[in-house]
C-alpha cells in the first residue's frame, strides 16, 4: 500500500468515528440539554438578569436555581454598590415624584436620577414604587397607635435606612439599580400623612407617567388635607387644590378676609383660584371653618 493510500484510508476512518461520536451525543444529551435549558430560561425569568449571568451561576453551582439565584443577588449588590460609588460625584437633578393615597394614609417621595431619559425607564419608576411603599409601611408601623391628624418628614437619610419586604434596605436596591441602568440616584425626601376617616386627602402630579395605578408618579406632585363639602365633590376639590397648588406653590394658607397681594401671593386662600371651581373652595372653607393642611 502506498504511503498516499493509507492517508486516505486514516482520514476516511476518522471521519466516520467522528461522525459516530456525534450522533452517540445528540441521541443521550438532548434530555439533560432541554433540562439545563429550561433551568436557565427559570433564572433568567425570575431574576432578569443576563443570560450569561445567570449560565455561569447554575454551572458555578450544578444547576442548583436556589443557589445560583441567592448567589446572582449577591454579585449584583456588590456590582451595584461599586458602580454607586463611582458615579456617587454626579448630580443627579431629574427623576419622578411618587404618590400614593390610600383611605386614611398618603405618601409622597421624590428620586433623583441624572437624566430624563432614565427616569422614564420602568426598572427606575419600580424604584419609586418600591421607596413609596417602604415608606408607607414604615408610617403605618410608627403611627399604629396614633390617632387624628400626623404628618412626617423623612430625609434621604432617613428612608435609605428603611427595608423592604425581603428585608434588603433601599439603601442596598438603590445601589442595585444604580448597577442595573448606571446612573448615578438618590432618594432625597419624602412626606407621609394620616387622617381621620372624616378627613379627606386630595392629591395630584404633574407631567404624570401613564399607566402607573398604584403610585401616581410625576415631574411635580402636592397633597392637600382638609374636611367637610359634598362627598361627591371632594375628589375633584382635592385634585384642583393640587393643581393649583403644584401651580402658584402657596407657602401657608392665610384667611378668608386676606386681601391678595397680586403675582407675589404666597398664601393659598387670597390667590386666584385656577380651576372655575373657586366659588366651591370658598364655600367649602366658610361653611366648614376648619384647618385646612396643604404640602
């Protein structure tokens, strides 16, 4: 046999061991493939993050999803807060108003964020959902044994202490989104109320994000309290307010017989009214003849 033929002869045998060998693996991993496929599509569903991500955490613990899941978080807290403390320089002069109103209850918050273009980013306004309710059931627990009328002020501070319902703080999930969408956020302030059930809460924003029903979120936001009038006024009242007081930003609420002191007023009874209801707001405060509490 010639030394050309016996290359060939090699050659051929090979490839048919090989194709051999290929077929023997398509036929006995297909199972486990569609198995460890179906792993990975869970994690990545439960978790959003990557799909490389979340490969290398079931092969870093033998497709173990509880494991791999607690692992992912870990990484993205510690990613997260070493992007936050990288950008922690930049201002960050944009993001929403959070508002919620509930029968008795009523929170405000505000997050910051560097760009509008984020704050329209619906992983940032879960953010704001996630510092409202946070922040909601911290003025329940504090005030459970209250009564009347409690209003509270909390600085970013303040809230970054607060925990959600896992038990991470906002501090720790503000850091995760900072990893998540890499711009700097902070969460500045927020406002938290508590009526009596005869009081109603009357709320509003402005440049308002659609479809958000839980939270109201917006550019500029204001909540107003007061008693009395038609009940089946008070929900427009109580938005009217809120406009016009995101509008002409009033800084006290004066009296029925103040004179107005034109483009300068700062107190909410003597302004012009913007809404065509004025003559409804005056009547409800001149038959009624209580506080009114405006934020």
């Amino acid at each position: 046999m010639s030394l050309g033929v016996l290359f060939r002869s090699i050659a051929k045998g090979a490839t048919r061991v090989t194709a051999v060998g290929q077929i023997q693996s398509l036929h006995t991993g297909c199972p486990l493939f569609a198995a460890e496929k179906a792993l990975l599509m869970k994690l990545r569903k439960s978790t959003g993050y990557t799909f490389t991500n979340c490969k290398k955490a079931l092969e870093k613990f033998d497709n173990d999803i509880t494991q791999a899941e607690t692992w992912l978080h870990e990484q993205a807290k510690k990613e997260g807060w070493s992007k936050a403390n990288k950008l922690e320089g930049r201002k960050a002069k944009e993001g929403l108003i959070g508002l919620f109103v509930g029968d008795t209850d009523a929170v405000m918050v505000e997050v910051n964020c560097e760009t509008d273009f984020v704050s329209r980013n619906e992983k940032f306004q879960e953010l704001v959902k996630a510092v409202a309710f946070a922040t909601l059931a911290h003025h329940k627990n504090k005030t459970q044994s209250q009564t009347g009328y409690v209003k509270s002020l909390l600085a970013g501070e303040d809230l970054s202490k607060l925990t959600l319902t896992e038990g991470v703080t906002l501090a720790d999930h503000v850091a995760f989104v900072i990893g998540r969408l890499g711009e700097n956020m902070s969460v500045k302030r927020a406002v938290t109320l508590g009526v009596p059930a005869d009081w109603h809460i009357g709320a509003y924003v402005h440049g308002s994000v659609p479809e958000q029903a839980e939270v109201l979120m917006g550019r500029y936001g204001a909540l107003v309290v007061f008693q009395g009038g038609p009940p089946e006024e008070k929900g427009t009242l109580g938005r009217k307010l809120g406009q016009h007081i995101v509008g002409e930003a009033p800084v006290s609420l004066g009296n029925m017989d103040d004179l107005p002191c034109g483009e300068s007023e700062t107190r909410l009874l003597p302004q012009t009214f913007w809404s065509t209801r004025a003559e409804l707001w005056r009547s409800f405060s001149e038959d009624n003849r209580r506080e009114c509490w405006t934020l």
